[in-house]
C-alpha cells in the first residue's frame, strides 16, 4: 500500500494501540470506549515497541502495572465480568516465563467465558539472533515456541508476522470477545522485531468505531417446541445461570417465573440472578447448592436451563434430577444448548425468553408445585440463619459470610474463588441486588481472589465508585498470590479483604477425610516440615504492601472491623483464624463423582469408595 493521504505510516504495535483506542462499545447511556486499558509488565520483549505505542495513548488506554502476569490476567477476567461481557482489558507480557505465567489466567477466562485480549512477546521472524533469550527450541519445528500453549486457552489465537496483518487480525479478536457464543480470550503474538516494522495502514482502519453485542433471536421451530414440552409440564423448574446477567435478562427472568408460577434455582455462576426475597427463588442448586433447590430439582419434570453450560457442580454429576426429566436449554451456543439430550432452544437470552413467554401464552405451573418449592426455601433458610450464626462455637466461613452479609449494602461486590469458600458463599449468601456476587469457579483458580478483585475495583469505580469490593480469601491462595495488594494501593482501588486463615488446604484436606483417607500434606500440621508448624502474621504482611489491617479473635468482632475498613482510605485487611474441621456447611450438598481407589488397604478408604459407587446408578446417561 503506498503513502499518501488515504495512509497513515505506523510501527505494529502503534497500529495495535491507536486502533484499540477508538473502538467503542454501545451501552444504555450512550457509548463508552470498549477498551478500558491493560494491564502490563515489560520486558526486553515488549517495552521497546509496545511499551512506546501505550505511552502515547496513557490517557485514552490506562495502564496498571501488575505484579505477576497471572494476576493481570485474572485482574482482567474479574473486570471483564463485571461488565457483563461488553468492556475488555489487555494484558501484556514479555517473551518467556512473563508469557507463560498468563496461560493459567487465559485458561480462567476460557473456562468462564470471559474476554481479554493477550499482547504478548514472540521470537524474531527473522530468526537473524535464534536463539534468543527466552526462547524455547524445538529442533524439529523452529515455527513452536510458548506462545503456542496458548492455543487451546483461547477463543482467538494468532501471530502476527507481518505488520499488514493487524488489519483483519485485531477486528476478528474483537469480534470473537463480543460474540456471546464464542466468547472468551484473545490472543496475539508479537515477535520482537515485527513490532517495530513499519507500513502505510488505510486510515479508515482508525477511524472511531461503535460496536453492539449480537443479540440472536431463537429459531422459531425451537422456541415452539420448547413451549409444547414447557405446557406439558406439572412441576417446571427454571436453571438461572451467568449467561442470564451477561444477556442483561434478568427482568425476564423475573418475568418468566412470577407469570406462570414457575420457581427458580440459581447456577455459581447465576448467583445474584434474583435477590433472596423473590419468593420464587428456591436457592442455589448442585454440589455447593442447598436442600431447598435439590430438593425440587429431585421431583421436577421439565427442567427449562437458561444460560447455563451445566457443569458438573450444576448437576450433581448429573445426579440432581429425576432421569425421566425432560431439559429445554436456552443458550447463545449451541455447543451448551445440546448437553444432555436437551431441546435446544439456540439464542439470547432476553430475546429467548421473550419468545418463550409469548408462546406458552397463560400456562402456569400447580400452586401445589410452587408451594412446595417455596417450603422448601424457607427451611433452607432457617437452616442458614442458624448456620450463619456468631454463637459459642468455632470460628468459621459461615459465620464470617453471615456478618458481612448483614452489613453489605444494595451495591457492595462480593468475590471469591476456589477452595472451600465458593460452597460457603454460594450456600449462605443472601443476595441483596442483581449481579453483586463474583464467584470463580467456572475454573476454580486459587489466586483469582485477591487480583480478581482488584480488576474488579477497577471496573466498580468507573461506574459506582462509592460501592465497596469485598474479597473472601483463604490462607491458601492468599500465599499463594498476594501481591496485588500492592498494586491496589499503589493504584488507589481500594479493597476489603477478609483473609479466613484455617492452616492449609482446609476443604481439600476435608475431601481428603470423607474418602477415607488420612489427613496428608493439605494442612500445614501435616506436611513434611523442618519445624514446627507457624501461623503467618497475615496483617502485618498486608501491612507491608502499603494495606491498613487488623486481626479479630471471633467472627462477633467482624462487624466493627467492616466498618473500620469502609472508613479507610486505602486497601484493608481484616484477617480471623477460622476451624479446619467444624463448621462447615454440612447440609445442601449433592451427590459429585470422585475417582477414588477400587483397590486399598484401607477399610476406610474401600467403604467410601463403595458409598461413592452406590450412588452411581443414578446418573443420567450423557448423549
């Protein structure tokens, strides 16, 4: 392409930035740039080039300097969500071990289905240097390198070898993070010298763009079916999952249920779908779920799925329902709309229950039905009032959760990940507004806690900066990755953390019990030490990257430390010692398939194998 007034002449990596900068996204308010900045720590592989392009659109893109690349990346996933899916960040590492360190971030994203764009340091095309500092050779294939583990992490994946390539390759990532169907991360490796070679890009390519986020309307065949099987049915029960938040439909959830009497149970990823007074909601379902919702989904005979990929903690390793129940899944991909030998109804969300409504006409489930669902949610919360409860006994999540629930407000976001606290909250969290809770398990990532908070501050703040972003985490991730505390003070995101220390892997270990096994390298106490096990000083650690913080001896004292923390000025750390053995949420749990030993020494361990095993023959079939 030759120079002239049709072109502009731009580095790669120029290109990459100044397009990045003037793509928009359509929201109810208007229209506010798609990309909200990255995240960014450089290298020799990408601080000469790239770190150049963004130092002169700072103001348009912001930029954070992260800590360690997976918490970027998880910084960007937690900002992702909050946005339902229609605002992205960019995360960019340097060639090597920089890189590699965000495949467990991209793979959290893939699991979720949540977008960000990876920039990422490549070896040279021209191969001149080979090898080069951080690269890995592979003598029978030179084109291989780190970048390729990406592959099978994200929904979008390309090198760019060329500068002219920028042209078709940014606008197809960007496509692929917005579509509802595909959507997840995007990668883009950019080999060092690529980055810096120039070329004339049309101007056009520049030029402002809105984008809207596809809303595909269900084939009217589908629909149709699904609402004869939806009029046969005599106990309905509706699966709420994330995709009705990232669909923007729950008022038609709502809809749904309250017009034809039709109760509801909630997904970890649909926690927050309806607050906890509707009465029409019947709790959390699954393994982390409650007596309420498994109890019903026991009896019901169609089951209409919305949203939902119907993972295994969803379904009790498929063991929730009735096997005779029949499934409608309502789903933007089509992939999630057939599992389990459902009806597929293939489509948004909003516009697919609009249509569902439409054409079920005044069909409504047996007041008997409903009653008894509602029955059902009301012992349930009996049973959490009490379990929530600070009385004589041993500190625990429950109790923590319980606190802070009382005193959270409509608009406070609640995260947390992995481990045993996503069961406790998705089990005892009474959800005050739609959309509040942020629960990781799509891939259960221990570390997501405390950077996906902050990415997810960093969303809060552009849009209700006096709501607070409160974080549960356990000692476990906590040690595992910290280090955004730092970046959230150094970046005035200011967090609330509870750190609930129970000395280890608590729940693993627990897991560990039930099977029959002894207790083995999952508490601290129990694993091969050189000392005597020591508790780590949580707060005066927090302290040292710039966090306020204290320590409470009993979950009675949580409550005046919350408000000590919403009072200051910076991020704040309250830390409580909580039991690893009692106070677990003992009731709610469904049946999960575990591979555990056929063959032992131990009684214990061949009995448990056993009791897992009985429970088998009510799995439903797969396709």
């Amino acid at each position: 392409m030759g120079t002239g007034a049709n072109s502009v002449r731009l580095t790669t990596t120029q290109a990459i930035v100044r397009f990045l900068a003037n793509q928009y996204v359509e929201t109810d308010g208007g229209k506010v740039r798609l990309c909200g900045g990255g995240f960014a720590i450089f290298g020799h592989g990408n601080v000469t080039c790239l770190g150049e392009a963004l130092y002169q659109y700072r103001d348009e893109l912001p930029l954070y300097r992260g800590q360690n690349e997976q918490g970027m990346g998880l910084a960007a996933t937690a900002y992702a969500k909050y946005h339902l899916r229609r605002r992205f960040m960019f995360c960019t590492a340097s060639a090597g071990p920089g890189t590699s360190n965000l495949v467990t971030a991209a793979a959290t994203a893939h699991a979720n289905r949540l977008p960000f764009l990876l920039l990422c340091g490549d070896t040279y095309v021209t191969r001149f240097p080979d090898p080069v500092l951080q690269q890995l050779e592979h003598f029978g294939n030179p084109v291989d390198g780190v970048n390729d583990a990406f592959r099978p992490v994200t929904r979008y994946w390309d090198r760019i070898t060329h500068p002219a390539q920028v042209i078709s390759s940014l606008p197809n990532a960007i496509a692929t993070m917005l579509d509802p169907s595909d959507c997840g991360p995007a990668f883009l490796g950019l080999p060092q010298d690529v980055q810096g070679w120039a070329f004339d890009y049309p101007v056009e390519l520049f030029a402002e763009t809105v984008h809207r986020v596809r809303r595909q309307t269900p084939d009217r065949d589908e629909t149709a079916a699904a609402a004869a099987l939806l009029r046969t049915a005599r106990r309905p029960l509706i699966i709420a999952g994330g995709g009705v938040q990232y669909s923007g439909a729950v008022s038609e959830l709502g809809d749904l249920a309250h017009g034809h009497n039709i109760p509801v149970v909630e997904t970890i990823a649909g926690r927050a779908n309806l607050v906890a007074d509707d009465p029409l909601n019947i709790g959390p379902i699954g393994v982390t779920g409650s007596n309420s919702a498994n109890a019903v989904a026991e009896k019901a005979d169609v089951v209409i799925a919305i949203g939902t990929r119907l993972q295994d903690f969803t379904t009790g390793s498929w063991t929730a329902f009735d096997r005779a129940a029949r499934f409608i899944s309502l789903n933007t991909a089509r992939h999630d709309a057939l599992k389990h030998r459902s009806l597929p109804v293939v489509g948004d969300a909003k516009l697919g229950i609009r249509a569902l409504i439409e054409a079920i006409g005044d069909y409504a489930a047996p007041a008997a039905w409903s009653d008894q669902a509602k029955s059902e949610r009301a012992a349930w919360d009996e049973y959490v009032s009490a379990n929530v409860g600070t009385g004589n006994r041993p500190n625990s999540y429950a109790q923590a959760i319980g606190v802070v629930n009382g005193l959270c407000r409509k608009r406070d976001r609640i995260v947390t990940a992995a481990g045993g606290l996503p069961s406790e909250v998705a089990a005892n969290w009474r959800t005050l507004d739609a959309g509040t809770v942020d629960i990781e398990f799509g891939y259960s990532c221990m570390g997501y806690e405390i950077s996906g908070g902050w990415g997810a501050r960093i969303a809060q703040s552009e849009v209700e900066p006096d709501a607070d972003t409160i974080v549960f985490v356990g000692d476990g991730s906590y040690l595992m990755m910290n280090s955004d505390i730092y970046s959230s003070v150094l970046s005035g995101k200011k967090l609330i953390l509870l750190v609930l220390d129970n000395g280890g892997f608590a729940v693993i270990n627990k897991l560990q019990n039930n099977t029959g096994n002894e207790s083995f390298n999952n508490l601290i106490a129990d694993c091969r030490l050189g000392v005597d096990p020591f508790t780590v000083d949580f707060e005066m650690h927090a302290r040292s990257m710039g966090a306020d913080g204290e320590t409470v001896e009993r979950a009675s004292d949580l409550g005046a430390a919350l408000e000590r923390a919403r009072s200051a000025d910076r991020t704040y750390v309250i830390v409580m010692k909580v039991d690893p053995y009692e106070g677990w949420t003992a009731e709610g749990h469904a049946w999960w398939e575990l591979g555990t030993p056929e063959v032992s020494e131990s009684e214990r361990v061949r009995q448990a194998h056993a009791d897992i095993e009985a429970v088998r023959v009510r799995q439903r079939p797969g396709v």
